[in-house]
C-alpha cells in the first residue's frame, strides 16, 4: 500500500531531544530540580519509570510557571537542521504530514506544525490557571496506546489505513506506533527502535524522502566531524601510557572525573549560549549536524569507561579493555559507514563489515597489554556489545563488559 501519511515524532526528530523539558522548561527552578528532571529522564530511557509517570513528575515540578515564560522557551528553540526543507519536499511530494507529542502541550505542537506546514498536531493537555500551571496534565496521547488513538483520528479523517502511513521516530514511547504503520523510520533512535525499524537515519533528514520514493540508499559519506569524533576516540588508548610513564592509575581516573565535571558544565553553558574556550569549540567540531544543539553525553560515557576499567580490573586488562573501547569502537563505527554494505539484522543503524573491522583493530589494540587468547575474548565481546541495541550507552558498556570477559578467562 503506497505511504500517504507521514507522522513525525516531535522530541528526539524535529526538535533537539529531551532539550525543552530538561533545560529550557526547568529555567528558573533549583539545582536540586533540575537534577530530578534529569534522574526522570534516565529512568523513563531505561524503562523503569513509564511515559505517564515520568511527564506527572516533571510537569508537577513546573507547578506555578507561567504558560507564556514556557511557551517563550519553546518558541525560542532550535529545530533540527533541514526540518523545514524536508516538510517543503514532503508537500511537493504529495504527502500529508502529522506531528504527534506526548511530551509537549498540545498548542506547543500546533504551533509547530503552522511554522513547518504540517496537516495535524497531537500533543498532552496541560492544565492551567490564569495562565499559570497547575501542575496537572491530561489527554489520550501519555498513555500506553495513546499515540495510536491520535492517529486513528487522523486517519479516520483522511479515509486511510495505517499502513498508508510512515512514522519517523527515536525512542521507545513510539513502539505502539511502529507496529501499526505500514513503514518506520529510526532517526538517531534509541536501543528499541534500532532493533524494530525499517529504516536507520543518523545525523541527516535529508534521508528521508529518498526512503520514501524507493531510492534509499546507504549513507557512505564520512564527514569532517566524523573524523574528528573518532579521533578523539581513538585518543583514549594514549590512557594506558599515561598510567604507565607519568601517573599512576588512580590519579588519571581522578583527573578523568574531574574532566567529566568540567565537561558537564561546558555542556551545559553551551545549551544556554554560552561557549567555553576550547572545550566548546572542540564538541562544535565533533558534533554532527543533529548534535549542535542537544547535550552530547558520550564524551562523559567514554571518559567514565576508561576511569572505571583503571579502577576496577586487574592493570593489563583495564587497559586492553581501554584498548578494545578506544580503537575497536571507534574504527567499527569510522570505516564501517564508510564501507558498511550489510546492515545488522537486529540494529540496522550497524554494519556487519564495520564490526568485522572493529573486532580486529580491537584485537590488535588490546594485543599490546595481554596475550593473544585474552586479546581476543575481550575483542569479541566488547564489539557484541558494540553491535547490539542496548539501552546503555556502549562507551561505558563496551570497556566494562570486555574487562570481566577478560578477568573471567
């Protein structure tokens, strides 16, 4: 059946993910709020804390804010790059487009959809009080199914079937959505929607269209902030030799968490416009174009993995695990999109070649501190690990998983 809908997940795909609830909606609120927001976003990531729970909590938290302050962060955010031209292609195309939300209120959506020419919007309803929030919110689309009752609407208005429809995604709370339409689109999608989509996008809705048209094809381009990226990856095996010639192992840790505490704040600073010398210019450098204006967690992930593998395993196996996660991960995912042809049955965002590749640059990495048989044990499962779609990030479960497979030979 030919695709005549397309619906857009809003957070995560059209806007920068998690970046309005976390930052701009909790200006104001204490440190102690934000922090709680932040812990209530990782729960729901993981699924320890439903969609319904987890938006009761933080919209709670945002009791007594005024609905126009909030409606004025929200107007002042930054949409993902080319979201404006894909909408403009997508109706010269002859599709009908929907955004539908279950984070957002629901005349931030409709608002969206005006600025992007969208056909529909869905979003929560929040309650409020002379234009004050109560705290309180409603409405079908924070339930378990609520985003497929949103779209029967749609559809129901457009004489469709769902599976006329193509829905673009990034996180689990779009699972009741994916199984019914008829395509689905992971962009820079989580574990869950790694596994089950159709289609991988990373970095570029400019994808899209050829998706739709039947001439999708895979993305081989490395950029300049790929290279960069990887690199800096790359970087960490110089750990190991830091430990060995200049400090010991407990100080290059304690240095590694005080960079991560540096980082945080930089991050930070720079999602509210503020840039810090170097370290700024550098993450601008290694972000890609859907990374500009989000908060880039994996340098803190890659930088608590290696500290962790210093800390707690044996010293030659720490630092081939340090090995397999500087050089085995980031070659897997540097010559892998460059020569990535067969995509990983349960995580098409991988390539069979790039975790071939990765497996024995891995192996050789790790080569330099144990023997042979270890080397590889610790190659092979930090690379499974790279692999699979897990809801972790893999910088810290790569070192850590290849460090107890070694320790347990």
């Amino acid at each position: 059946m030919p695709i005549k809908l397309v619906v857009f997940d809003v957070e995560g795909v059209l806007i920068p993910k998690r970046r309005f609830l976390l930052f701009e909606a909790s200006k104001g609120h204490s440190v102690t709020s934000f922090i709680i927001f932040a812990i209530v976003g990782v729960l729901y990531s993981i699924g320890v804390l439903s969609l319904e729970r987890s938006l009761r909590i933080l919209f709670r938290s945002l009791k007594g804010k005024q609905v126009e302050e909030l409606a004025a962060e929200f107007k002042r955010l930054p949409l993902m790059p080319g979201s404006e031209e894909l909408f403009g292609e997508l109706k010269t195309l002859g599709y009908k487009t929907a955004l539908i939300s279950s984070g957002l209120p629901d005349t931030f959506v409709s608002e969206l959809a005006g600025r992007l020419g969208a056909d529909y919007s869905s979003g929560i309803q929040v309650e409020t009080r002379d234009g004050v929030l109560t705290g309180e919110i409603s409405g079908s689309v924070i339930k378990e199914a609520g985003k497929v009752e949103a779209l029967e609407e749609i559809i129901s208005h457009e004489g469709l079937s769902s599976k006329s429809c193509v829905l673009i995604a990034d996180d689990l709370n779009n699972m009741q959505l994916l199984r019914i339409c008829g395509l689905s689109i992971g962009f820079n999608p989580d574990y869950v929607i790694s596994r089950r989509a159709d289609y991988i996008v990373k970095e570029d809705l400019s994808q899209i269209p050829h998706i739709l048209i039947g001439e999708a094809m895979l993305d081989n381009r490395i950029t300049n902030s790929n290279v960069v990226r990887e690199l800096i990856h790359a970087s960490g095996l110089l750990i190991p030799f830091i430990s060995i010639y200049l400090f010991n192992n407990l100080i290059v840790a304690t240095l590694l968490f005080i960079a991560v505490f540096i980082y945080s704040l930089s991050e930070l600073l720079r999602i509210f416009g503020t840039n810090v010398p170097i370290i700024s210019k550098i993450t601008l450098w290694a972000a890609d174009r859907s990374e500009l204006n989000e908060f880039n967690t994996a340098p803190i992930f890659h930088a608590l993995g290696i500290a962790l593998s210093l800390l707690i395993f044996p010293t030659r196996i720490g630092y081939a695990a340090i090995a397999v996660l500087a050089l085995g991960d980031s070659s897997a995912s540097l010559l892998g999109k460059r020569f990535g042809r067969n995509r990983i049955p349960f995580n098409r965002g991988k390539s069979v070649e790039g975790s071939i590749i990765g497996l024995v640059v891995a192996f050789l990495g790790a080569l330099l501190f144990v023997d042979p048989l270890t080397a590889l044990v610790g190659a092979t499962v930090g690379i499974l690990i790279e692999s699979l779609p897990l809801p972790l990030d893999d910088n810290l479960l790569i070192p850590l998983a290849a460090g107890i497979s070694m320790t347990l030979l």
